[in-house]
C-alpha cells in the first residue's frame, strides 16, 4: 500500500553536513556545464543547428548549457509522436503510471541536491529556495501519484433496480506544457507530471531561460520508465512553437503557467476551433500576481515586518505570490515600516553559491531593465526609504527595494514588476485596507497580520484572492497543504497541488447498463 502523502522535508542548511553536501553537488554541476542538450521526441534525441544558450544569471560568462530549440516542423513531429503514443498509453492503469511516479520521486529524492544545485546556477536561486523548488517537485510527483489512485475509481452514482450506473474519468488527449522560469523544476514538472498521470500525452515546452533542468527532468522521467512519445521535450521560442501549437487542431488541452500578456494570448488562440478540430480545447493558465500583506493596528509588528520583507524578496521578488505591496494601518505605519526597512538593511545580495546568500540576481536583462525601470516610476510616485540600485555588468542584481507613501492608485500598487520591490501604502483603517487589497486586476495571494478575529473573518470573506493567509507571509504554498492558484486575472484558479487539479486534465464518462 502506498503510504499517506507528507511534503517533502526542506533541508536544514545550518547543518555542516548538509551544506558539505550541498557544496559537493554545486561541484559536481560545475563539471557538467556547457553541455548541449536535443529535443527528444518519441525518444529519439534530437540535435538542431539552432540552439539557445542558458546563462547564470549570476554570470553572464557562465554557460549552463547549449539547448537546441524546435521549428514548427519538430513541433509537428512531436504532436505525431505524442498522438500516436496517446493509444496505448491512456489505457494503461492508473496504478503503473502512478508506479512510474513514484520511481521518479524516488530518484529526484536521491539527486535532491544536484537537481538543487542546478537551480542555484541556472535559475540564480539561493539554496533554500532551489531546495524549496525540489521538495515541491517531489510532492507534486507523490501527491499527483496519490490522487490518481482515488479518481481512477471514479465517482459514485446511484442506480435503478435493474441498472448499473457508473461514473469514471477518462483521459483527453495530447496537452503543450507551457512553463515558466521562476520554478523550473517544480511548475514544469507538476504540471507535465498531472498530464501525464491521468493518461495524457504531452508535448512540454520550458522555459527559455531554463531549459537545462528541464532537460535534466526529462532524462530522469525516461529512466524511472516513462514510455517513449508520452512526454515529447521541445524547447522553442513561444513566438514560433508556442503560437503554433496552442492553435494546432489536434492540441487537446494547453497547461501554460507565466505572464499575464502570454497567459491572454493562448486563452483567446485556444478558444479559437481550427479546421479539422472537433472538441473546444481546454485552457490551465496560471497567470501574475500583485500580491499585498495587510497589517492590522493589533498585529504583532515584527511578525508583520518579516511577513513583509520575505514575502517581497524571497527570490528576488521573482514568485507569482510575491508581496509586492504592503498596506499598514496608520497607527502603525512609522513603527512598521522602521522594522522593514532595518531588516531588509540585513538582507545579503550575491551570488547564490554562497550558503549565506539571501539574493541572488534577476533572471535576465530584460527582466533587469524592467525592474530598474519601475524603480525609476517609484521614485516619483512615493519615498524611496531603501535600495534602488542595481548592477548587471557580471549578473543581474538588483538591491531589495522599499518605497514608503506610495498612493493606493500608483502605478507601483498596481502593476506586477516580478522584481524585489515592495510599495508600502497607509491605510485609514480595516475597511480601507480591504478596498486597497482588492483593487487590482489581479488575484493570487495576499495575507492579513491581525490579532483581531472579526477583521479576520472579513478578510476571509471579501479579501478576493485564490490563497490568502493569516498572521504569516503569503508566499510557500505547500503541495497538498495549500493548494494553489489566482482568481480574476492571476489565472484560471486551477488550484495546483491540490484535490481538484487533475480533474482538469480528464473528462468525465457516464455509462449506464440495463440488466
Ligand atoms: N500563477 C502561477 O501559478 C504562476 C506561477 C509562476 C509564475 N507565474 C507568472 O509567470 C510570470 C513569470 O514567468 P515567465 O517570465 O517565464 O513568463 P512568460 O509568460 O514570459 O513565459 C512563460 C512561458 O510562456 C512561453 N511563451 C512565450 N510566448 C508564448 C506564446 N506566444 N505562445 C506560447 N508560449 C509562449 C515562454 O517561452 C515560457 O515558456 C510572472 O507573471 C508570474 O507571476 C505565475
Ligand atoms: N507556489 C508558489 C508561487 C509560485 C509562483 O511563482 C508560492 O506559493 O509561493
């Protein structure tokens, strides 16, 4: 019997042992870059002349790997590979697919480190949040594992004397796993692994900037036993492979998880039915977010300072659940904002390789110039009490930043820069901070330091996000804890990590027999 799910423990890096571990899978990883890395479609390794490059945000010099990238051709290959394989492997049982996870657990569980290692160098993530990354792709392995067991049984439904009723999932076809960069391994392997295990077959896409530990995924999914065609690896550009794939006939579903510009397009590309198509493509799409943490007058306010500041820097701000804006009662505001301001003076920025990095850099230039240009549209809408700089000569670093008096209707308190800057706003008092809370496009997460139980059962109420937390920060959902996704346009609130997700990947089947 498989045992009940538990999340993956997070490595404790005060341990000596554990950083001398830790130390010896960066090394190992060292040896490795500057490799290429093909396509695999239907198995079969695929080199093309066009490659892109992946760099340590960390060091621009420093190559992680050569990846080639597929052209629409490939991309039609791998829709082939992945619709021929789709005959046999929806009916395989849900118990050996979910073998096959629970292999590929155990295996990402034994290179836990290397595959950690990767993230620090490709995705510049500090240790503990590449751990976090790993743990989380390993629950999402287990508890997908898990789920499919319960829902192969399907769901009761009564039956007349001399009827048998039965109610099942059954899969829907070929998925294009659309990926983001800000969790490489575990946004890409969750939403190619609840694909996959319900009997789908897919084609994955990552993202630009970290195709290597995809790649690395990849490899590890076809050693715990995944047929060939099931999961095709594609790396290409979204302009040329992305469009063509979300509009092709045959696509069944799209899982995409990113931005808001991209996440709208495929939304309204998939809506569209082509020639020759015949059922209305199915759209997961885990958009942006503008996340804030509310404090109370009544708050305990270093909880609430630290809230803030690891809410709004923890990978340099680059998490859909970031706390990009804070909201603080006005009895409180100075007293906040001094401990916020003081306890991100702490904050180490450099090189994530170090164990005793806070932050490490931005994921790329374009990311950089974006950030420093909302640093620039902050300086004129509020108080700049910390940070401000940047520097991208070796990596993309930027210094965490706090803007103090920002007006509710800035552009800082409205639009996502998915970047370590947080706006700090005042509030007159509870019904205010709730108004302010809700008045983005937005709807992802949010949290409420309250020592107050009416403000937090209105806030439970009329605070409109799809995870909202109480006395703590509002970022590290935890597989099958808090399972997680937005309302309005932070997405389609597909709730990944928990009860309802795999569902989205089935269609139900309703049979009835007259005895
Ligand atoms: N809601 C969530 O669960 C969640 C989780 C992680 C990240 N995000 C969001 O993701 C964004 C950051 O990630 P990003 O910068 O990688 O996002 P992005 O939208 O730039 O890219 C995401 C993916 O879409 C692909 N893409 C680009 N153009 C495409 C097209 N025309 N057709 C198909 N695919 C295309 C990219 O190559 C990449 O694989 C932020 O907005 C963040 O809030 C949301
Ligand atoms: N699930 C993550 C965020 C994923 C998006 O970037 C969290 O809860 O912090």
């Amino acid at each position: 019997m498989v045992r009940t799910y538990q999340h993956e423990p997070f490595t404790n890096f005060k341990d000596e042992k554990n950083q001398e571990l830790f130390q010896e899978a960066l090394s190992y990883v060292n040896t490795q870059l500057g490799k290429t890395y093909p396509l695999i479609i239907n198995g079969e390794r695929i080199e093309t002349d066009e490659k892109t490059t992946s760099i340590n945000p960390s060091n621009k010099k420093e190559v992680i790997g050569y990846v080639s990238l597929a052209n629409q051709e490939l991309a039609e290959k791998a829709m082939n590979a992945a619709l021929e394989a789709f005959v046999d492997w929806k009916k395989w049982k849900a118990e050996d697919r979910a073998n096959i996870l629970f292999r590929a657990a155990a295996m990402l569980r034994r290179r836990k480190h290397e595959f950690s290692a990767y993230l620090v160098k490709e995705a510049g993530k500090p240790w503990n949040e590449a751990d976090a990354d790993t743990a989380e792709a390993i629950d999402f392995i287990e508890y997908y594992g898990r789920q499919m067991l319960e829902l192969t049984k399907g769901q009761p439904v009564n039956s007349r004397p001399g009827e048998y009723n039965q109610y099942n999932y059954v899969p829907l076809g070929v998925g294009v796993i659309i990926s983001p960069f800000n969790f490489p391994l575990a946004i890409m392997a969750g939403t190619a692994i609840a694909a996959i295990v319900t009997g789908n077959t897919i084609l994955l896409k990552p993202a630009d900037a970290t195709p290597v530990v995809a790649a690395k995924f990849v490899e590890l999914m076809e050693e715990a036993g995944l047929p060939k065609g099931v999961l095709n690896f594609i790396p290409g550009k979204g302009s040329i492979i992305g469009d063509y794939l979300v509009e092709h006939p045959k696509t069944r579903f799209v899982s995409f998880t990113g931005s808001r510009e991209v996440g709208c397009r495929i939304y309204e590309r998939a809506a569209k039915v082509q020639s020759g198509q015949i059922w209305l493509k199915r759209v997961i799409a885990e958009m942006g977010g503008k996340d804030t943490v509310l404090v109370d007058r009544d708050a305990d306010l270093e909880l609430a300072a630290s809230s803030i500041v690891y809410s709004a820097f923890g990978f340099s701000g680059q998490k859909c659940s970031a706390g990009s804006r804070a909201v603080i009662h006005e009895d409180v505001y100075d007293e906040v904002v001094e401990k916020v301001v003081s306890l991100t003076k702490t904050l180490k920025v450099g090189n994530p390789e170090s164990v005793d990095t806070y932050m490490g850099p931005v994921i790329h230039q374009a990311s950089f110039d974006k950030i420093m240009k909302y640093i620039e549209i902050g300086r004129t809408e509020g108080d700049l009490l910390v940070g401000g700089e940047g520097d991208s000569s070796n990596g993309f670093f930027v210094q965490p930043t706090v803007f103090g008096n920002i007006h509710q209707d800035a552009r800082l308190m409205k639009e996502e820069i998915f970047g370590p800057v947080v706006a700090v706003c005042k509030a007159r008092d509870f019904d205010h901070m709730l108004e302010i809370a809700n008045n983005t496009d937005y709807g992802l997460t949010g949290a409420v330091l309250s020592n107050t139980r009416a403000n937090i059962e209105r806030a439970r109420e009329g605070f409109h996000v799809g995870n909202l937390y109480f006395n703590r920060g509002c970022t590290g959902a935890i597989v099958g804890y808090q399972p997680f996704g937005g309302f309005n346009m932070s997405g389609t609130d597909s709730k990944a990590g928990g009860p309802d997700y795999l569902l989205l990947h089935m269609q139900a089947k309703t049979t009835s027999e007259m005895f």
